[in-house]
C-alpha cells in the first residue's frame, strides 16, 4: 500500500482508496444525495454545478470529483448556464 492524501479531507492515510476511513461514510451520503437528485430533480441542461451543489449541499470540490466517477460516466454539467459555454449535446444524464 501506499501514503496517499484523502481527496476529500487532506488527510494522509496508508490505502488504495481515494478517501480514508473517516471519509469514506461521508463520500457514499454525498453518492446517494447525487443519484436522488438525478432522479428527481435533474432536468438535462436547466441546472449547472453550482446549482446541484446549492440544492444538494455537496461542495464543487466533492462534487466534481464524484460526478468523475465511473458510477456517473456519461454525466455532462457545466459550471454555470452561459449560453457561451454549454453544448446542448453534451449535456446527458444517464444514471
């Protein structure tokens, strides 16, 4: 195994996950929050990130690095609802 440093808290920790023990309860209630709010409120580009971590009190950080997982693969949302920067297309939710 190896030190690594909790992605979620900064703490060092000797494992092969990406967050230590302590966070490990945190990580799966943010993961269930996510996939609640995707399947009830989430309406393909209306909302941005900031918006799902208003409603669902993830912070950006956290919540980018969740939306990255494989368990969201396909999930496109973007910072924020410019009309400069979205690519309606892009925008997929499959959950």
């Amino acid at each position: 195994m190896e030190i690594k440093r909790c992605a979620r808290c900064g703490q060092f920790f000797e494992t092969i996950n990406e967050v230590c023990n302590n966070c490990i309860a945190k990580d799966n209630k943010d993961i269930g929050k996510l996939k609640n709010y995707f399947s009830y409120g989430y309406v393909a580009g209306k909302v941005s990130l900031g918006d799902i971590s208003n409603d669902t009190g993830i912070t950006m950080k956290n919540l980018n690095r969740l939306i990255s997982n494989e368990e969201f693969e396909g999930v496109y949302i973007p910072e924020t609802l410019s009309e400069n920067n979205i690519d309606k297309k892009k925008i997929v939710a499959k959950v």
